[in-house]
C-alpha cells in the first residue's frame, strides 16, 4: 500500500504491481515507486498555497478601500477640485494677467463693471435676500415695485441672473470678476456648503488681486466662532461686518451702515 498524505488529503493507493507512478497536479511534484514496499509521503506545498492566496485576498481588499475613500473624498471636495481646475484653465489662458480687461490684462476700471453688487448667500436664504436686500437697494427690484429705497445698485443675484449654459462655477467666478463690491450674507446653511468655501476663496483672491474693491459681510443669525469659515476670521475678529436684527431702528441704522459699505 502506498498512503500519499497532501496536507489535509490522504490518498490511499493498493497496487500490486512492483511499478507504481503518481503526479501531484497542486504541487508538480511526480511520484515514482519502484518497489511493492509501503511507502508514506507528506507533501506541505499546500499551505505555502493557501499563504499566498491570502495574501493576494488581503492586497485586493486593501486596494479596494483605497478606491472607496478617494471616490469619498472627490464627492465632498468636488467644488474645490473643480476650482482649482477652473483656475489652471484660467491661468492658461490668460498668460500671467490677472482677471479683468483681456487685452490689457488689467483688472476692470469701476465704471467698466456690470454690477455694483455681487451677492453671496445660500439658497435657503433667499427668502431674506429678496425680502431685505434687494427690495430695499436692487435697482431693478425697487424700479419694478415703485418701492421707496435706501439707494439703488445693480446686484448680481445669481437666483435671477446666472447664465444658462454656464456652470455653476463659471457664473460664480466670472459674475464676482464683474462686479464693484461683494455681500456675504452669512448664517448657518452658507457654512454648511462646500461652494459657498470656494466662493470665498474666490473673494478674497479677487479682492487681494484688486479686481473687487471689498468684502461687505451680513450676519443674519448668531453664529459661534468655530461655525464661522477660517477664510473670514480675520475680518470678523476685527469687528468689520452688519449683524442683522428685526427691530425698526436698528433696521434704519443697518442700511445706513450698508449703504456707506457699498459706496
């Protein structure tokens, strides 16, 4: 009897021949008796097998993760990646000029600008914005509805005039680019969104580069300072922003304060 043992499998083999072949297919190992002797082989190519099966098991599991996290990480900060897309582009095919004038490549004189005002809110907050801002200085609001204003501006506000075909980003970056001064209007739904953060981004690198002369931030609701955007801590320590407040007189004073920002 001939007892071949491959790890976990035994294979009892009776022969009474005095030749006797075997070929262990697993392990390419080629078996050759000569006598009618027993003869008792334990092969351990098995293990190694396994071993290495799993270890290719645990590199696809990893790579898998892997895949998964940056697919993650893409869908939270797609506006940011697309940002910095839109502004290599921008870089490209502007040379070295700074947003403005295409053939100068100066950014645009005041009375070049199409609005006074671009207006940064969250869409929830349109209701406010409608309400209070552009019923009381829009140019367009306050002529159509005969209302009595503070002062008229031209406001891009991007509910009414974004360009359809464009996207979401392109009206962004190239409307603030158009504009005088912007308003931030601030509260909690703006911090919540990843485009309002690319929004300001924005902001400040057109006001650092001149090409929008300030930043006019509203505070509509209390806000710790941890909700508030790092990219706007400076600004709020320094006390430079409006909180809004529903009372009458302190009403009369906020569009004071606001008309003298906007001047």
């Amino acid at each position: 009897m001939i007892i071949i043992q491959e790890d976990w499998i035994t294979v009892n083999v009776i022969t009474s021949r005095t030749h006797f072949s075997y070929y262990f297919p697993q392990s390419s190992i080629y078996l050759h008796v000569n006598s009618s002797e027993d003869l008792k082989l334990t092969v351990g190519n098995q293990a190694s097998l396994d071993s290495s099966v799993g270890v290719w098991n645990i590199i696809f599991v990893f790579f898998g993760c892997l895949l998964i996290i940056i697919f993650i990480l893409f869908v939270v900060f797609r506006k940011r990646i697309e940002y910095r897309v839109y502004r290599v582009k921008q870089t490209i095919r502007r040379g070295r000029r700074l947003p403005g004038d295409c053939e100068t490549g100066r950014p645009f004189f005041q009375e070049n600008k199409k609005y006074d005002v671009y207006l940064s809110y969250s869409e929830e907050d349109y209701p406010w914005v409608r309400e209070h801002l552009l019923s009381h200085i829009d140019k367009w609001e306050t002529e159509e509805n005969s209302v009595t204003a503070f002062g008229t501006y031209k406001i891009y506000c991007s509910d009414r005039d974004s360009h359809h075909g464009k996207s979401e980003l392109e009206n962004m970056c190239e409307n603030i680019e158009l504009s005088r001064v912007a308003v931030v209007v601030l509260s909690s739904s703006y911090t919540q969104k990843h485009l309002h953060t690319v929004e300001l981004e924005h902001l400040l690198y057109s006001k650092d580069v001149s090409v929008i002369k300030d930043i006019v931030i509203i505070m509509i609701e209390d806000l710790k300072f941890k909700q508030i955007p790092a990219i706007l801590h400076h600004q709020i320590k320094q006390d430079k922003f409006l909180r809004w407040e529903a009372d009458e007189t302190k009403e009369k004073k906020f569009y004071r304060d606001l008309m003298r920002f906007l001047k």
